[in-house]
C-alpha cells in the first residue's frame, strides 16, 4: 500500500484516526499525519505509565479504556509488532478492514523536520534511539506484511544460565537453575545456522544470560551473529559487572551491535538486606564498561533497570484453558522468540521452564534441524510465529502485561532458589 491509498482508505472511512503506539515511532508518525493533513485524534497505548498524559497537544488513552471512547474508529499503527496490535484491536472489536500499517507515512519521512519527540525513559533521549524506533516499525510491518517470508523481529540467544548477580525476581528465571552452564559455541552455531536455513530476515538478535560475559567464548558467537546476513542487528545485554576482555572488543565495534548496559548501581539504595546494598560496589566496574565502549566507538545504551514485574515465578496456577489464553493475548513478551540450543520458542519463559525440567510442552517450540525438509521446517516456524492463541507454558506463568504493577528491581538472595518440581509431560491440544 502507498501513502495515497492509505489517505483515500482513511477519508472514504470517515472516522475518528487513533495511532497505536505512543512511542517514538507513534510519535513521528503523528509527525507524518499532520504533514499529510491527516487528522488524528489520539494515541492509543498498552503502557499503563502512559495513561492519561499528553503527546504533541494529544490525550493517550489506555487500551482498556479506548473502545467506550471511541466505539468506531480507524486506527494506523506504529508499533513494530503490526500482527500482535491487530489482534488486540480485533478482539476489542474494530475490524480488520479499519487497521492500518503506518509504514506508508513513515516510510520516506525527514526525522531532521522531527523536533517534538518524547521520551519515557531517559535513555530514549539519546542520540540516534528516534530514527533506530523508526526503522525497526519500518523493517518490521512491512516483513510482516509478507505473507511469502519469515520474518522475525527479535530472537533471544542466551548464552549461559550464569550470572554474576542473583536477582530473586529475574524474569528470566536464572535464580532457578541449581547447576548453571555455559551454552557451547558449537550448539549454538548450530542451532542458529538452522534458523537462518529456514526464515528470511531475523531484525534483531538479543544476546543475554545469565550475563553474557560469564561465557569465556561469547565473543566468537557474536563474531559468528555479525557474519550472518540474514540478522540485521544484534543486541549484547549486560550488567556491566565484567569488564570485556581485549580480545573480546572487536567483535562489539561492528556496525549491527549495540551494547545494551544495564547499570544495577543504585538499585541497593535503601535496602535492608546485604546482598542488595552491595549492588553498589559494581559502580566502577560500569563506569569502567562505558568507558571502554567510548574508546573504542562502541554504540551502546546505559540505562537503570527497568518495568520489573512479579514474574520471576514458576507456579501452577490452574487457570483453565480460558485464563492461560488471555494471559496469553496480554503477554508483552509473547513475541520476544527464544533460540535455546536446537529449540525455537515463542517466548523465554516457555524456554527456561522446557531447561528447567518443569514442563515438556512439545508444541511449545519448534525443533531445528537443518536436514528437516524445508517446506515443513517453515510451516511449522510460521505456525509458531502467528497462529497460536496460547502456549503450554502459560500454565505456570504469571503473566507479563505492560500494565502489570512494578516492583523493585535486582532484590538479592544468597543462594539459587528452588521451585515445586512438577515434571509435566504433554502435548497441549
């Protein structure tokens, strides 16, 4: 679709215009609407810090509120994630006839005419995060859009269940493994040579632990990430508790990485216990990393961790199959896929509880295998992507909703913490 279909789709439609998406991508396309005259009127988000305020002289409303608001509507969404947002929109009712991709709008706008960006977390202010948000709802709407490729936006790579901290609520349940190890170099490439065998573009591959540098060899991995076409960018999330070693450096300075440092510092401030307070003593060692990343010309992000929520558990919480779908449907993390090993997850939580031994849900994930025939590997990698409603795992989940409430970050315990071990072996159906 071109940018004039897309004004003649609006105008013929004669509705109220909502924008999907009030970050930097929703912005600019608000940016791009006035610049066609097209008139918007609000912006919708699922973020429920965001209820309530205002964006460019416009209300932002929360999804639970917006259909009593605006019972008909016509909606251009900006968030990357287009296949996600129509099902939300769909499933409050507005049809799919009135769900528009921004991309038209956004795809030949001058962010230099852009001034009016606002952002909710300080980092989002720094240099180049507008025109990063941009090109990744651009990439990815129109991948999404095709229904001939295999498009990924984001797949996790974790690297290793170690990790220097011990966070009790980690959402990424490392306090739960009681032995963990270091992911070989070899598996690893193996199983992403089997991906990329099998899809088209994969946007971003975020590479995380445990933290990453705890892995002598993730520095050949990453090498290995950089040398891959089909990957377009990749992401190294660290607590900057260890500072790269020289040898480790290079493969950070290629153009795809970002080196993402999560600065823990200030998160004993106030805190009663020992192991929380001690947080502080990893100052040095972050001003140390971002040091580094300065010399060497190392695109990076250091930021304070952020939108913790109580879902570093593993419980059974016998919702029935209803309850799990919508957990499900809210999910933020849904879409962040999960590579462990030969395995290919919808998200990391089915991953780790499938490691942890808590649940074998074979229809969770996809299991590559690069001498599988080819047609069937991408049927059933696109079913995985797009046409589930709910996961085995969601069992256990407690959910992660953008409007979830927030709790303290990176709370320390002394040693790894034990779960109810449930070994559930079944097919969901």
């Amino acid at each position: 679709m071109n940018k004039q279909k897309l004004q003649e789709s609006l105008v013929q439609q004669g509705l109220p215009i909502l924008i999907y998406g009030a970050a930097a991508s929703g912005q600019v396309l608000l940016h791009a609407c006035r610049i066609e005259g097209i008139k918007v009127s609000g912006f919708c988000d699922g973020n429920i810090k965001k209820k309530g305020t205002q964006l460019m002289g416009l209300d932002v409303f929360h999804i639970s509120e917006v259909r009593s608001k605006f019972p008909k509507a016509c909606w251009l969404i900006s968030a990357a994630d287009i296949l996600e947002i129509k099902d939300i929109l769909i499933n409050l009712g507005y049809p799919d006839s009135n769900l528009w991709p921004g991309v038209p709008l956004l795809r030949d706008i001058d962010l230099s005419q852009f001034n009016d960006f606002v952002g909710y977390n300080p980092e989002d202010m720094q240099s180049g995060f507008v025109e990063f948000a941009v090109k990744c709802a651009i990439q990815s709407q129109e991948g999404y859009m095709n229904p001939e490729t295999i498009f990924i936006r984001s797949v996790d790579l974790v690297v290793t269940e170690r990790c220097s901290m011990k966070c009790r609520d980690c959402a990424n349940l490392m306090q739960f493994f009681e032995k963990p190890v270091n992911y070989t170099v070899e598996n690893m490439t193996k199983a992403l040579t089997a991906l990329c065998a099998f899809v088209d573009e994969i946007f971003e591959v975020r590479v995380i632990g445990g933290e990453p540098f705890m892995n002598k060899d993730v520095h050949v991995m990453i090498e290995q990430l950089n040398q891959q076409p089909k990957v377009k960018r990749i992401a190294v999330y660290t607590n900057a508790t260890i500072v790269p070693k020289p040898h480790q450096i290079e493969c950070l300075r290629n153009k795809k990485v970002i080196f993402m440092i999560t600065d823990y510092t200030r998160c004993g401030d106030g805190a009663t216990d020992e192991q929380t307070a001690r947080l502080a003593r990893f100052g040095p060692t972050t001003d140390q990393v971002e040091k580094l990343c300065v010399e060497n010309n190392i695109d990076y992000r250091r930021h304070p961790p952020e939108n913790w929520t109580d879902a570093g558990r593993i419980v059974d919480f016998k919702r029935g199959l209803e309850g799990d779908k919508k957990i499900f449907r809210d999910c933020c993390c849904k879409n962040l896929i999960n590579l462990s090993e030969d395995e290919l997850h919808r998200c990391p939580f089915s991953a780790q509880i499938t490691r942890l031994g808590v649940s074998n849900f074979e229809s969770d994930y996809v299991k590559l295998s690069e001498s599988a025939d080819r047609n069937v590997m991408r049927s059933r990698i696109r079913n995985l992507l797009h046409e589930r409603d709910v996961l085995g795992a969601c069992q256990y989940c407690p959910g992660r909703s953008l409007s979830d409430p927030q709790i303290k970050p990176a709370i320390q315990v002394k040693s790894r913490m034990q779960y109810i071990r449930k070994v559930v072996e079944k097919t969901l159906t």
